[in-house]
C-alpha cells in the first residue's frame, strides 16, 4: 500500500506540473503582446498593469480608436495641410520640406506595417507552440489520470480481498501483490512499445513491398509495350514482301509474254522471207519457159 500511495502522489505532482507549465507559457504569451501594443502605440496603452489580459485589450482597442478617429477629424490637421499646400505654391523651400516629412512618415509607415508582419508571425508561432504543449499536456494529463485510477481501482479491489481473505493474511503479502501489479504494468507497458515497433517495421516492409509491386508492374508494362512494338514490325516487315512477290510476279509474267512476242514476230518474217523466196522461183521458171 505505501508504494501504490507514493504512485499516487508522483501522478498528482506531475499532473499539478504540467498545469503550472501551462499557466506559465499563457502568461508569457499575453505579457509579450501586451508589451509588444504598447511599444507600436504607447498613448493608448492602458496604465493599469495588473488588468486581467482580456480587459487589457478591450482598453486597448477603444483607446487606439477614439485616437485614430481624433486624428482623422483634427481641424489642425486640415488647416495645416491646407496652409502647407498654400504656402507651398509660394515657398520652394516649404514644398521640399513637406515632402522630406512626407517621405519620414512614409517610411515610418513601412517600418510599422514590417514590425506589425513580424510580430503577427510571432505570435502565431508562439501561439502553435502554446496550442501543441497544450495538447500534449492534456494527452499527458489524461494518460497520468487514467493510470490513478487504475491503480486506486486496483487498491480498492486490494482492500476487499483483503477483507474476504483469512486473518493470516498479512500486509507485507498485500505489498507484494501491490509490486507484482506494478511489475504487471511496468511489462505490458514495455510489450506495447515493442509492439509499436514491430508495427512500425511491418510498415517499412510494407511500404518497400508496395514499392517493388509498382517497380514490377512498370516493367510488365514496358515489357508488353516493346511485344506490341515487335508485333507490329513483324506485320509490316510480311506486308512488305508480299507487295515484293506480287511484282516479281508482274515482272516474270511481262518478260514472259515479251518473250512469245519475240517469237511470233520471228515466225512471221520467216513466214514472209518464205513467201518471197518461192515468188522469186515462180517467176525464174516462168521466164525460161518463155
């Protein structure tokens, strides 16, 4: 029971830690933006210092108004901006003045819009970091307030089979059912984070595996892309001399058929050379029967 109480107490300081840390970075936040409004527009910051945040800005965002709209609606703004434009058609050396001012307050303005920018990021950088150790402290909070009451659930379970057991029970027994609960815990707590590990393997296995099926799968791909190709060729390559086989045909049928006419017309002029040799004859005999 002494070891299960010291638990208990080191869960409750923790948890009491991790509230104090966060009030801590909260105020850190607020006293930098506070300090931060009241260097940019020292006239409108409110003078109270131990005004809840809240109030403070509140104070703030109507003072800030009624001094920009004071501003705006000056008669002495606009008579001296009237006379300096007067004054200025007839004084040279007044009109160059106006524009140096002119250009200090356009550069002030640049400066307080790049201040402004760099302290809107500051705070959103500070608020994400405020943001994640909240959420963090909450996950350990309830982590820790979780593990309490287990173990006053445990305790309590303790106390009864205590109070059913025989009178020969003793407490030192009850302390030592206590440290094997708690060398229980200590064990599944290191089972989970090597199961958390093995998951985390199987995920890398996986991942390599899913990566090498893609590998694959590209050069199946490939593969069948490069089949198609030689298919095609193959097909273009038998078009090819199937069209060549069809004109040596052509070629062999015309040097065939120039062939019998050669031989025809060979027939025909010894036909004719005959006929003329025998009308030659004819006509000897006839003349020496004469």
């Amino acid at each position: 029971m002494e070891a299960l109480s010291k638990t208990e107490k080191s869960l409750e300081t923790k948890i009491k830690q991790s509230q104090e840390s966060l009030e801590l970075a909260r105020t850190e936040a607020e006293s930098a933006a506070r300090a931060l409004l009241a260097r940019l527009f020292p006239q409108c910051a409110p003078k109270a210092k131990d005004t809840a945040h809240k109030a403070w800005i509140d104070q703030f965002e109507s003072s800030l108004q009624q001094w920009i709209k004071e501003k705006s609606s000056s008669p002495n703004h606009s008579n001296s901006s009237r006379n300096g434009e007067s004054n200025g058609e007839n004084n040279p050396v007044m009109l160059s003045e106006l524009e140096k001012q002119n250009a200090q307050l356009q550069a002030m303005v640049t400066n307080y819009k790049s201040i402004i920018t760099d302290t809107e990021g500051m705070l959103n950088k500070l608020q994400t970091r405020v943001e994640s150790e909240e959420t963090r402290w909450n996950a350990q909070l309830e982590t820790l307030t979780n593990e309490r009451d287990a173990l006053q659930e445990r305790l309590r379970n303790l106390e009864s089979n205590q109070s059913n057991s025989t009178s020969n029970q003793s407490s030192q027994d009850l302390s030592k059912e206590v440290s094997s609960l708690n060398s229980s815990l200590e064990e599944e707590r290191q089972k989970n984070a090597e199961a958390q590990k093995d998951i985390q393997k199987l995920k890398s296995q996986l991942k390599i595996g899913f990566d090498s099926l893609q590998a694959e799968q590209k050069h199946v791909e490939d593969l069948t892309a490069q089949v198609a190709q030689l298919k095609k060729s193959h097909n273009d390559d038998s078009i090819s001399l199937d069209s060549n086989g069809i004109n040596n045909n052509d070629s062999n049928n015309t040097s065939s058929s120039a062939k019998k006419k050669k031989n025809v017309s060979g027939w025909l002029r010894k036909k004719l050379k005959g006929s003329s040799d025998k009308g030659g004859e004819t006509s000897e005999e006839n003349s020496v029967t004469e």
